[in-house]
C-alpha cells in the first residue's frame, strides 16, 4: 500500500459544507496544504461559471443574511450572487387562524433577509474556485474507509477510483475533518454515538411555479399536519418559481408522491392557499424523512466532525447549511488563536466546542421547536401558536429575536470580522 506524502488538513466529504470549509481554510492560511476527498467524480467545472444555465427542477438552499457576511469576507459572495434570488420578506403564518409575522429586510436595513441558491450554482462557483487555489488538492473519487489516530496527527486509509480500476494508501493529516453527510460510515467507525428524534415526517421537495411573481417573498405556513415553505427561485422561462418544502406525516408522504402532477397541486394549493395565485407547474418530487440527528462527540484529538455529520436538522427552518457555515468559520477563528499549538490539538478543538455550543443549542432548540410546535393541531398548541404570532406582531423586541435567528446573524459577525484582514480569496 502506497504510502502518501503528508497533509495539514483532509476534509472528507466535497459537499457544500466541506468546499467552503476549504475555501475559508485556505484563505486563512494559504501555507497549509488540504486534501479535499469526495466518493463522487469532481471534474473541473467547463467554461466560465457566468454561463451557468439555471434548471426547473434544480435543488436549492436559503443562504441567510449572516451567511452572505461569510460569503463575502471570503471574496465568494459577488460571483454567488449573480444566480441568487433575494428574500425581502418572510411572511409565517398557521392556518385557519389570524395573525401572523412578516420579516422584512428593510426593517433591518437590510437589501434582503436572505438569498435562494440552485445548489448546483453553488457547487460550479466553490469547486471552480477551489480548482484555482494551490493549496487544495483534490482526492476524487475516492473514498476513506477509516480513521486511525496516530501520535499528533491521523492517518487515513483511501481507496481511489471506481469499480475494478482502484488503488489503496495511507494517508498522514494533522487534522481530518469529516463531512461525509448525515449517515456518516466515519462517525460510525469512530464509535461516536448519536442522539436521534425522529419526527417521523418526510419532507417533500420540488419547485413550483405560480401565475404570479412572488415579489421576492418566502412564505412558511404552518398547518395541521406539518410546515410548508416556499422560498423564492428566479424565473425560469417565463416561470414564477419556488422552491417548496412540504412537511407531511410520513404516512401520508408515499400517497403524495403517487398523486399525479395535476393532483398534487391540487392538494398543495388547499393547504398553502392563493398568495401566488393557481399553481402552473409541479417540478421533480423527492422525499426525504425527517430526523434530528446530533453527534454525541464533535472533536477528538486530531479529528472534528462538521456538516450534517455533527448535527442534521429539519429542513423547515432553513438553518442546516447557515449553522454549518458558522461552525465552518468558528473552527477557523480557534485554529488561528492557537496557531502556536499543533494543528488538531485537543485544546483548541474543544476551544472550538466551547465557542459554538451556544450558537449551536440556539439554533437546533429554535429549529426543534419551530417543528414540534406547529406540527400539532391540539387547542393548546394552537393557542401558544396564536399568542407567539400576537407577540412578533405587538413587542419589537420578540420580533427582533425571532429575525436574528432567521436570519442567522446573532453570532456571524464576530466569525465573518476575523476573516475580513485576511482579504479575499480573488
């Protein structure tokens, strides 16, 4: 087995959360060398990233304001932006019952409470970035089937390739960071243990377009049986799009998906309503069923886990990637701090822990909460959900609390002024 020169930093996993975790590694220290490792091919993206052809049925991501902070001081959010769709307003609202919330960028002085991405847009700019930098080398496909800690440092085993044509090393790390999903085979091998809610919902995934604009407008409706959002998508060959996230009971989900297209904007357009007018095109479906997943441990000595690998939270909310990000940008800060120390001590790594456990606990509460409360349909959460709506409505400042969570800035701005000396990643 080939034994391969070492690394500073190995991300497993090429997904959003670990490009942009190399992307802000790099550009707080261009002296390391990080090994970016991906399962799936990642060839270098054709042409330039402005010929970028949008797609109906593409998935997406809600970038909250605080994540464009990030974006930004890492010199990634002007190319970003040239395919993202603004939020200028969140309208929350339960159904059957008055009242509501709106949140409203220009009452934050603001130019948008958020932006919506196609996540292939995201994925073309990041690696097509990433391609640039000399200090990323990129593993793909290639796959770590485990994680073996050595005296400062770590050693990976990786098998590159597909199907017959593979070859098997050692790889030496100071640091590996695993962001291989939700599911996560290295957590697992590591012996971390999880706790798991199941919420047992599935959430059903498609865009949606509508015979009028929505207005840069994103819309959370709060029914008996589960949420529904719909963010703002730009228009797509005349389309008014959206991109919806539907929560259902899961024994609901698998007759939904069987519906016809006509059929299940039929049933849609009971539970959402007409904001937008009658319901034009149904896209591709996906569903996915519903868990709040954490990690029992997030760092040992020389490993740290990120992404959906260290928490994975219910869609509904829009806060899985935005969390992510911070966590990106918060391990970052620590290992600046203590660049005197080796990379990957257990110190500092648990210095990261310390930093983000509250920005983490915010956020998973708020999202938990925001599920389990307007998932039920007995009188007394219907009334706590009434009284919450009046609050937002009548007392600025539970508004205000409410609108720093969503949009992700109560503990960006620390994260996103420690990049900005660093200047842009060009």
């Amino acid at each position: 087995m080939k034994i391969s020169p070492s690394f500073d930093v190995a991300i497993v996993g090429g997904g959003m959360v670990g490009a942009s975790l190399a992307a802000l590694m790099s550009a707080m220290r261009p002296d390391w060398q990080i090994a970016l490792i991906e399962a799936h091919p990642m060839p270098v993206p054709e042409g330039s990233a402005t010929l970028y052809q949008p797609s109906f049925d593409a998935r997406s991501t809600a970038i909250a304001s605080g994540s464009v902070d990030l974006l930004a001081a890492s010199g990634l959010w002007q190319q970003l932006k040239q395919q993202a769709c603004p939020i200028e307003q969140v309208h929350v609202s339960d159904r059957g019952h008055f009242g509501g919330a709106v949140i409203d960028s220009r009452a934050h002085g603001l130019e948008a409470v958020g932006y919506v991405l196609e996540n292939a847009w995201m994925g073309k700019v990041l690696l097509s970035h990433l391609h640039t930098l000399s200090n990323v080398s990129f593993l793909a496909p290639a796959k770590v089937e485990r994680i073996t800690p050595k005296q400062n440092g770590a050693e990976l085993s990786v098998v590159e390739g597909l199907g017959e044509n593979t070859s098997a090393r050692k790889l030496m790390v100071s640091l590996a960071v695993i962001a291989d999903g939700a599911n996560s085979p290295l957590r697992k091998n590591l012996g971390i243990d999880t706790q798991v809610e199941n919420y047992h919902q599935h959430a059903i995934i498609s865009n949606v377009s509508f015979d009028r604009t929505h207005d840069h407008r994103a819309y959370e409706r709060f029914t008996d049986e589960g949420p529904l959002a719909l963010l703002p998508l730009l228009d797509f060959e005349g389309a008014h799009r959206s991109a919806l996230v539907w929560t259902v009971p899961s024994e609901d989900s698998e007759s939904l998906m069987a519906l016809s297209d006509e059929m299940f904007a039929k049933q849609l357009q009971q539970r959402f309503g007409f904001r937008l007018g009658m319901i034009s095109r149904v896209g591709e479906r996906s569903a996915y069923p519903l868990q709040l997943t954490s990690a029992c441990e997030q760092v040992r000595s020389n490993v740290v886990l990120m992404g959906n690998a260290a928490h994975f939270l219910h869609p509904v909310a829009g806060q899985g990637f935005n969390l992510a990000l911070r966590d990106c940008a918060s391990l970052c800060a620590s290992l600046a701090e203590d660049a005197h120390l080796p990379l990957g001590n257990l110190t500092t790594l648990l210095k990261y822990v310390q930093a983000q456990k509250l920005d983490q606990q915010a956020t998973v509460g708020f999202s938990d909460s925001v599920t389990k409360l307007f998932s039920r349909s007995d009188l007394p959460s219907a009334v706590l959900r009434q009284l919450g709506f009046l609050g937002l409505e009548l007392v600025p400042q539970a508004s205000a609390l409410f609108s720093q969570q969503a949009m992700g800035r109560a503990a960006i701005q620390a994260h996103a002024n420690g990049f900005a000396h660093k200047g842009d990643l060009g």
